[in-house]
C-alpha cells in the first residue's frame, strides 16, 4: 500500500460519524460535537485476524452493566485499526428511544466485529472501552427535575467522569472548604500544603501525573475524606483566606476506586491549563483525550460506585 493510500486509511479511521454510514463521502456539515481519544492496547492483536470497531452504545435503562440492555447506534460506530490516537465528530443525536429518563447516556465501546456486518452482535466480544468516562446527550426540552444527576448540563453532548454515583448523589452539604492547595500542580505532597511538614497529618495527596489509566497533566493535589483541614461550606458563602472550594469525587486511581476531595468549580475558567469543569459534578478534571482500553481479556464493568453512607466523606 503506499502511503497516499495509508494516508486516507488514516483519515478514515480518524471519524466517528452518527447518522450516516462512514462510507457517504457528501459533506456533513459541522459536527454538533467533537473531542480527541487516544487507544491503549494490551494483549495481541493481529491486524487482519480481528475487525476492531468503536461505538457508542446508549444505556435506555441506567448505568446498567448487563450488555443485553445496551443500545448500539451502529451508524455511529467505526473500524479501528489500531491507531494511537483519533478524533471523534458526532454528527446527529441519539433517538429518544435511546434516552434514560430525560438525557442519553452512553458508553464507549470497543467489540471485535467477526462477522463484519457493521454492528454489534450478542455473541461477539467486547474487548475494551473507555474506563474513565461516557457521554450524555441533553436534549433542548430537557427537565432538570427528571436528571439521573443533581446538577445542570448544557443542552447537547457532554463528557462525563466515570464512575457515576447511580444510587445516590453527593448532598451539597459535603462540599467543603479546604486550607490545602486542593487543585494546584504537584510532583511532592509537600507542594499541596502551605507549610510542607504540616501535609501529612492534613491527609493531603498528590496524584502523579501518571496514575494508572487516568492521567492528571502536572499532578493534582486532593485531600483524603477525613482531612482535618476540610470543613463543610454552603455554596455561595465567603471561603474565607486560603481556603480552597472543594467536592468528594470516585477517582479511578491505580486500578482502585478511591473518594478524594477535588477543586470544586462554576465555569473551566476556575482550572488550570489542560483542565476543564467537568459537568456532572463541577469539578475541576483533566481535559485529557479519551483513553480507549483495550484488552482481549476485557470483562465490562459497572460504571457506577455503590454508594453508601459509610462510604461518603467524613467531615470530622
């Protein structure tokens, strides 16, 4: 193949369309949402031997881990062939079929397309996703009182932060106050605290730049649930000097679930660089590109933290 032909490969491989097959070559129009992605593979796939594709599946009954309750929207679905990164243009919305309560919620899926008929079947394997985040559509008549989540979205595609709360959501009463570097860039637990011998017994934590399949460019300081330096604050009331507005989080850290408080935020312009308010849950999070994990092994996990009380942050 030479490398004009290499060349619209790639450019092929680089769509993510919805609502048309990836072979209309007409003009599309001005994607109505568009975000970078990056593959991770493990384990051995042999191009030729497997037909890789990425779709969006859509969640008609909740965050539900049970594939059979999945709705692929095939026409939006694509063949990888193992690039280390992509961009993905959506270019229609998700049916209102597809919709759990008032928004659509979706998963990023990656399945092994043995038949080669462009869709997914029951018995084909899913052999990867993205671990660490999903979409949401919101339509322009949504209710907010019928939101799976507590918080506004803007109208159309969001990404959102994996793992979901899906039993409960975080009261704004656990939002606190924190007299730590909560946000800042680190290398050290000594950068996230005013006074570095003082960072320990505060329960503050630097999160390295690399940590698992989640990337925080930087480093990002957080605090532990029972910091002794976070104390509950209402939305809307002064901080106070030094103190730093904060939010409980699940982060995916090193392959462990753990509820850390993170910056909390109003707009991306609360954040650092390479930093955006997520908006389900108005926190200050990487503006990374979606990491696809693949893996032939690759078991489909609930994207939801079972959520107890005991398990919420402690304010004492």
């Amino acid at each position: 193949m030479n490398l004009r032909s290499w060349s619209c490969l790639a450019t092929m491989i680089s769509l993510l369309s919805c609502g048309k097959p990836l072979v209309d070559e007409s003009y599309r129009g001005t994607p109505l949402f568009e975000f970078e992605g990056q593959l991770d593979v493990q384990g051995r796939f042999e191009p030729g031997v497997h037909n890789i594709r990425l779709s969006i599946f859509w969640l008609p009954d909740g965050p539900a881990t049970i594939r059979q309750h999945w709705v692929e929207q095939s026409s939006a679905s694509v063949v990888v062939d193992f690039p280390s990164s992509f961009a993905v243009k959506v270019f229609e919305p998700p049916k209102p079929a597809h919709y759990f309560q008032s928004q659509a919620l979706g998963r990023l899926v990656l399945y092994d397309d043995l038949d080669q008929n462009g869709q997914y079947s029951r018995d084909e394997p899913i052999v990867g996703e993205a671990p660490n985040q999903g979409l949401v559509y919101t339509p322009p008549d949504h209710d907010e009182a019928q939101s799976f989540t507590t918080v506004s979205f803007p109208q159309g595609f969001s990404l959102i932060q994996y793992p979901l709360r899906c039993r409960t959501r975080p009261p704004h009463s656990l939002d606190a106050g924190c007299a730590l570097l909560i946000g800042a860039p680190c290398q050290t637990l000594d950068d996230c605290c005013k006074q570095a011998d003082e960072c320990e017994p505060y329960g503050a934590v630097c999160i390295p730049e690399n940590s698992g399949r989640q990337r925080f460019p930087g480093g990002y300081c957080v605090a532990r649930p029972n910091s002794r330096v976070c104390t509950p604050h209402e939305r809307g009331r002064d901080l106070g000097e030094g103190m730093v507005a904060a939010r409980p989080l699940s982060i995916n850290y090193v392959g462990r679930i753990l509820t850390m408080f993170v910056k909390r935020c109003e707009s991306s312009a609360e954040c650092r660089d390479e930093y955006v308010c997520e908006p389900a849950y108005q926190v200050c999070l990487p503006d990374r590109p979606v990491r696809l994990a693949m893996n032939a092994e690759y078991e489909p996990g609930s994207i939801c933290v079972e959520d107890t009380n005991q398990e919420m942050p402690s304010m004492e």
